[in-house]
C-alpha cells in the first residue's frame, strides 16, 4: 500500500495549520474542467447558506488532469452576496491535491478520507466533478443528516431519465436489496455524505485500497459495508442528476467486469450476512421530492438487440458449463428472427441468470474476467426487453416497473443460495 497522503510533510504542516474542521467536501477529479468551476460554485454556496457557522474545507482529489481541471477549482470564486441576503459568511478553505496510488476514483477517496480524518471532522460528502445539476441545497441533504440526526452514511436518491443508469436499475438495485435486504436505490450512485466515525473505519479497512476496489469499485465497496456493519444509513433526495450520460451499449464489458466484479468479490466477504436475509425493508430517505426534467438519452436498440443474438451464437458453449437448458433454450429463442414487439426477457430468469454467474465465479467455473465479459451481450439483451416495455411509460410507471424486477430478485434468492452451495 502506498505511503498515506497525510504522512507526506508537506500536507501535513499544512494539515496541522489548518486544524479541525467540521465539514469537508471532496471533489474527485480527472479532466473534468468542462463542469468543476459549476460544482466548486454550488459547494461554496451550500455552505455558506446552510452552515455558516461551521468550519469547513473543500478537497480537491486530482487524478492527473491535463485540461486545467486544479486551475480551476483554485480560481474559482462565488459572489455570496448575490445569493444571501443575511449571511455573514466566511468562504471555505480549499485544498487541491494529486492523488497517489492506483489510478482510480478509490484512490481519489482514499485521499480525501485521509484529510478528513486528520482533521477530525464531524462530516464529509464527496460529490462527482462532472455534476451539472448540483446546487447548494445538495450540500446541506447530504450533510444535515449527518451533523444533527445521527446518520453514518448518506446515499443519493435522484431522478434520472429512464435509460440512464441501466446497470444500476437492472443489475446493481436488484441484486443489491435482495443480498443485503435494503431498499438503497442508488447504491453507487456516486455523491455520498459519511461521518467521521465512518469514515475512520473504512480507512481502517487497510488490505482494501490496494485492491481493485480502489480502480472501479469504492462505491459499492462503501454501501455494502456500511450495510454490512450496520451502520445508521440515509438517503437523500437530491432532485435530478444531470452530468454526462453514456448510451447503454458503449464502452460496457468494463464497467460490468468492474462493477459486477466488485459485488462478486463482496458477496465472497459478506456470504454470512447475506445467506440469512430474505425480503427488503425501507431506508428513510430525507428532503423534498418533486418531479423534475431529465435530458433525454439516445438509444440504439437495433444496435443491443443484434449483440445480444450475436452473443447468443458464440458464447453458448462458455453459457452452458453453468446455465441449465430451459434457459439457454429462451435465450435462442429470443435470439430468433421475431420482431422487436415479440422480444421479451422474462424477470425470473434474469435473476436467474445474476445469480448463476455469482454462483459460477464463487465456484471458478472460468476467469472472472472472461466470465463476466460474456455476461454483456445477455445484459444488452435485458435492456433492449426493457426499453421496448418501458417506451411509452412515464418516470413513475418505470419505478413501478424497477420495483417488480427488484421483486423478482428477491422471490429467485433461494436459486441462489442452492446454486452458491
């Protein structure tokens, strides 16, 4: 594990200057100039609005940009008076700094836990440099419950257009809530606010930030132990999130590999918590929910629907080593020349299907690599069957629709257990 950024002599006479803190917000970043001055902007605001009096600290965790991405954040100003009429306000200090270690935003967390710890704070959210839909009142949900009710650990709760975030809503919700049994609706959704006694133990939790945890998966990584440790856990609704989506076919057999990985790696830590759980049970979830507008995203449907029946012809002697045969005779089927109207995925057996590619990377049936890379055209698949149910359906109606796969999980969880053993 590489050398803590606080050991460093230079961070930590500046550290030792600045003293304690109550509040710190950490920004992670890698080439993000296009949105960071936005962000740094809506972070100084929420704190001077909502805690005026609090001392507080902005951390920036720079990954190596080239764009200009510190330049900014260290220049960046906010006329308070503009927005406050009575505050008197002290702008928060700032701090921006490379990371070390293994690229990735882990690493970045890594840092800015290590600075929060020293300086003792009483709170701490980490928010994505690439948000353009924060505002000030972001800083105060995510910290609030934290300094005055007691919470640990706060998840964000957001609207977002129905086609982003597919692998949350179709793989990472569902398989989350039925292992751990806790309706957290954004597992990695990406801002966080933690406490300090929190935020001690997950630094503590030392063999893990030279993993690949701290490359792809801290998100999850965190949600899961919180909920693991049982630690007091919020949500937060923090309105829309609108940053810079991705079409849902682009770029996937890494994030899948990564994030799909990491849960993989966590239900081999957490199988004696999770083995026992049957159901779900609410998370509370604190601010003011309203509808809001969302940019649409592009779908290339034809695009997912040919990648999956192209995935289906070369990766069914790599399926069959764990799939059983009324599965893989559905998926040639759907593979089959019907028209979109006729392409359905069944809930059931997708849960099925999840769980028994945990159960085959529990089991070495391959190289988790391959295995899961193998799983992209199966979850192209799912996602086209949902964007045709879902086309003409409204925000809330997608819910509903999210809220019956997560239902499927939980009814298929014995599948699991039987195959897991």
């Amino acid at each position: 594990m590489t050398e803590g950024v606080t050991l460093r002599k230079e961070i930590g006479e500046r550290l030792s200057d600045i003293g304690k803190v109550d509040i710190l917000i950490g920004i992670p970043s890698y080439n993000n100039a296009k949105t960071i001055g936005h962000v740094v902007q809506a972070v100084q605001g929420g704190l001077a609005k909502y805690f005026p009096e609090k001392r507080a600290v902005l951390v920036n965790s720079d990954g190596g940009s080239t764009d200009g991405t510190p330049d900014i954040i260290t220049h960046t100003t906010l006329d308070l008076h503009s927005i406050l009429v009575s505050h008197r306000v002290t702008p928060p200090l700032k701090f921006v700094i490379p990371y070390h270690g293994i690229p990735g935003k882990g690493s970045a967390f890594r840092t800015i836990f290590e600075i929060a710890n020293t300086l003792e704070v009483k709170a701490c959210a980490v928010v994505d440099a690439d948000l353009r839909s924060i505002t000030p009142e972001w800083v105060d949900l995510l910290i609030r419950p934290i300094i005055e009710a007691g919470y640990d650990y706060v998840t964000p709760y957001y609207l977002r257009h129905k086609y982003d975030g597919t692998i949350t809503n179709n793989i990472v919700y569902p398989l989350t809530r039925a292992l751990y049994g806790k309706k957290i609706r954004q597992p990695i959704g990406g801002d966080f606010g933690l406490s300090g006694k929190l935020i001690s133990f997950f630094l503590a939790k030392e063999g893990i930030w030279g993993t690949d945890v701290a490359k792809f998966g801290i998100d999850i990584w965190m949600t899961t132990t919180a909920i693991a440790y049982n630690f007091r856990i919020c949500q937060a609704f923090l309105g829309a999130k609108i940053h810079d989506p991705k079409e849902p076919s682009a770029d996937l057999s890494a994030m899948l590999h990564q994030v799909i990985g990491s849960i993989f790696d966590l239900m081999e830590t957490y199988q004696h918590i999770w083995m026992a759980i049957r159901g779900s049970e609410p998370v509370p979830i604190f601010g003011f929910q309203y509808e809001v507008g969302v940019e649409p995203i592009d779908i290339n449907l034809d695009a997912m629907i040919d990648k999956f029946k192209l995935g289906v012809r070369e990766l069914e002697g790599i399926w069959e080593l764990f799939l059983n045969e009324n599965i893989l005779d559905l998926l040639k089927r759907l593979a089959g020349p019907q028209g979109k109207n006729n392409f359905f995925f069944p809930d059931d057996v997708w849960a099925k299907i999840i769980f028994d590619f945990a159960a085959a990377a529990h089991q070495r049936v391959m190289g988790k690599e391959h295995l899961l890379k193998s799983l992209t055209p199966l979850y192209l698949g799912k996602v086209a069957s949902f964007v045709i149910e879902t086309w003409d359906s409204s925000a809330s109606e997608v819910e509903e629709r999210i809220e019956r796969l997560c239902l499927a999980f939980e009814e298929t969880k014995p599948h699991l257990i039987e195959r897991w053993d």
